[in-house]
C-alpha cells in the first residue's frame, strides 16, 4: 500500500511539473487579421464576378470591422485560456518599434493606406496583416517574428477568411466563414494548424453568375457564418491545441 501511494504521489507530481512547464511556455500573436476579399471560386470565375467582388471591398458599407473586433475579444477572452501555455501581453507586441517597422514579406503590410476600407486587409488595431509561409522559407514572416521576438517559444497567426458556397436552392449563395490559427515554435516549424469553417444559414440569389452584391445583404450572412464557426471552434480548440503541445 505504501509503494502505491509512492507511485501515486510520485506521478501526481510529474503531471504538476510537466503542467508548469506548458504553463511557463509563452506564444506572441503577431498578426489578427480578416480578408475582405470573399472567394468565389466555387461561383465561377467569370469577368463580372470578378469586377462586382472587387467592387464590394471597396465599399465602405462594407465593414466587417466590427466582425473582426469581436473574434478578437472572444479570442482572448475565451480561447485563449483553453491553450497549454501563455500569451505574450499584446502591447508588448504591437509597441514593439521592430514590429512596428516590419514590412510583410508577401506585400500584405506595405500599403500606408491599408487600413482604409478599400483595403484588402483589416488587421485588429495596432496588428500588422501577416500571412505565412507554408514553405518555410528563410526570409518568412515566420522566421522574421521569431527574430524580433526571441524571448517567446513561439509565434501564432490568427485571421479571418470568407468564401460564397452554393446553397441547395437553386440561384442562391450563402457565405462561408474560415478560422484559421497557425502555431510555429522557436525553430519555425508548425506546432499545429488549425482552420475551421462554417456556413451562414441565409442565402443571397444570384442573378447572371453573380450573388447580389448589397453590404446590408452579406454583412449579416458573413457576421452568422463567423459567430457560427466561433462556437465550434471554441468546443475544440482546446482538444486539438493540447494534443500538439509538446511540439512547443
């Protein structure tokens, strides 16, 4: 019996120290951004198609602002307690005068007028819009965040995406919504990659290949889509983000 309770105390205390150890890990958020550009390629890719997408992102009406300012609050307010280690302070981040400094690598944070609502990229205040390289190149935004940031065991990009779908009534397009987190430790290799979606429960009719463009028409179908695949992911997020922990 005393060697079991031995045994017992013995492990009790590996799981503590082996907690602690995820627990002292420290990740910095460097980019949180959404793509106002939705993705019709499952619409075609017709001249028309093309011309209406474009001129919806330039549309003012068009904000998804507000949907991504509230992705971030749950980000941090709810997912982020469900990960296995700690988030740098996002001052620490956005106010650091290299980061600050930083152009993008792909082109994303280049434009001084990127966050005006013709832009392409909405970042969350003070973020830069960051994409990453799968390829895991040397001069990646992957490798670069780790430079600046040295005293993290990691770097995440968070962002937002938006696709139509067709829906199953005929001449009708709902709007698909991606959550994409993406985890690179010290030596850039992905720790996990994460991208969920969800489908908005509405539809827009689509007349000659092309959805009705209105802002007051997608906005509500992109804010369901994106409340829909928050909910999921939240129910998931920490399964999926334990399980790759020690890659950390």
């Amino acid at each position: 019996m005393n060697t079991f309770k031995r045994i017992a105390g013995l492990t009790a205390i590996a799981l503590f120290l082996g907690t602690s150890v995820f627990a002292q890990k420290k990740v910095a958020v460097v980019t949180f951004y959404a793509d106002k550009h939705i993705d019709f390629s499952e619409l075609g890719s017709g001249a028309g198609l093309v011309a209406a997408i474009g001129s919806l992102s330039e549309d003012e009406n068009f904000n998804l602002q507000p949907v991504l300012d509230n992705f971030h609050e749950t980000f941090f307010k709810e997912y982020a307690s469900q990960f296995p280690f700690e988030l740098m302070a996002e001052e620490d981040v956005i106010n650091n005068a290299d980061y600050q400094a930083y152009d993008s690598r792909h082109g994303e944070s280049n434009d001084e007028d990127r966050n005006r609502f013709f832009q392409r990229y909405l970042t969350y205040e003070g973020y830069k819009p960051m994409a990453d390289n799968v390829l895991l190149k040397k001069n990646s935004n992957e490798l670069a965040m780790l430079d600046i940031f040295k005293d993290v065991d990691g770097v995440m990009f968070v962002n937002l995406e938006y696709a139509f779908v067709k829906k199953t009534v005929p001449f009708t397009a709902g709007i698909q919504a991606y959550v994409s987190v993406r985890l690179y430790n010290k030596e850039g290799k992905k720790v996990f990659k994460i991208r969920k979606a969800a489908n908005s429960k509405k539809s827009v009719g689509i007349v000659a290949g092309i959805p009705i463009m209105s802002p007051d028409k997608l906005l509500p179908l992109c804010e369901n889509a994106t409340a829909e695949v928050i909910e999921d992911l939240n129910k998931k997020l920490k399964k999926i983000a334990a399980k790759s922990a020690k890659k950390l």
